[in-house]
C-alpha cells in the first residue's frame, strides 16, 4: 500500500509528465526503425533517461522537448544499428566446434591464457583512469574514434593520440 503512495507521488514529477506525454509518440517513432519491440523498448528507456539527465529539458516547452527526445532517439536508433552491425551472428554448431576444439581443452593452454590475461590487466592497471577508458570504451564496447569523443566530450583527434600513447605504453612494456 505505501508503495503504491509512493509511486503515485512520482507520477506528477516533471520527468513522469513528460513520459506519460510522450512515450507512445516515442515508442511508435522507434518501432518503426528498429526490427524488435524489446530493441524499441531499450531505446525508449535510453531517451528517457538521457531526458532525466538533462537538467534544461523542463525549461523547454512541449513541442521542443518532443523534438529534443525525438532527435535523441533518432541518435539512440542510429547507435543501435551501429552496433547490431558490428556483432557478427554465428551459427551455434560453430561456436560449439570452437568451444569443445581439443587445442583450446588442454589444461596447460588454458593455465597460459589465464596468466596472459592477468599480465595484461596488471599492466592495464598502470595507465591513467582516463586511457583504460579509452581502451575499454574501443576494445570491449567496440566504439569508434568519434563515438568515444562524443561520449567522453573530447575532440577526435584527441582520443587517436591517447589511444596510440596507451597502445604505445602497453607494447613498451611487452618488449622489456
């Protein structure tokens, strides 16, 4: 019962209005650029929390801050389909082959990589917070140069040299 007073108490916040108003709107305008209703509700949930964390948006008026969320979504929908291009399906009978290979079974293999990849995080631990970002942002989340500036408000240029510097320092200490 207090939770449902408790959620009732969010409905008239300014971010609950503005989702009530325009979700739908949102919603329809992504379903109809995106092949699933679950990749349509993910990115509705990105606009609306880029909305909540836009501190100006309830200084616009209605129709603006339809267009800031719809421009917002359009971003959000583009990113996607970045993404969905970038991870490769592969069939299950090839991921099983290579899961099950012998080669990869073999206990001192695994041992190795396992210390491989310790050594690499020791050595990744010794760069700036800043260039792990950087790293993680291109290897892991497989984000191009101007994706990471824009995420992390830096030039383009700016990103390639702190990338080329940490690559740089990782295979200085290889070398040794």
């Amino acid at each position: 019962m207090s939770q449902q007073h408790d959620l009732s108490m969010l409905d008239d916040t300014p971010i609950a209005v503005l989702y009530q108003r325009e979700a739908l709107t949102i919603l329809k305008y992504v379903l109809r650029r995106v092949p699933t209703r679950e990749d349509a509700e993910d990115i509705l949930l990105e606009v609306f929390l880029a909305a909540l964390e836009n501190e100006m948006i309830s200084e616009l008026g209605e129709e603006k801050q339809r267009a800031w969320l719809l421009r917002v979504a359009h971003n959000k929908i583009i990113d996607h389909h970045r993404y969905a291009v970038r991870r490769a399906a592969v069939p299950l009978e090839d991921v099983a082959e290579t899961l099950f290979s012998e080669e990869d079974m073999e206990p001192d293999q695994v041992v190795l990589q396992q210390e491989e990849y310790a050594l690499l995080r020791t050595h990744l631990m010794r760069l700036p917070a800043h260039q792990q970002e950087i790293l993680r942002l291109r290897f892991t989340a497989g984000l191009r140069y101007a994706e990471i500036a824009r995420r992390l408000n830096k030039r383009e240029g700016a990103i390639r040299q702190l990338f080329s510097r940490s690559l740089s320092f990782l295979r200085a200490i290889y070398k040794q």
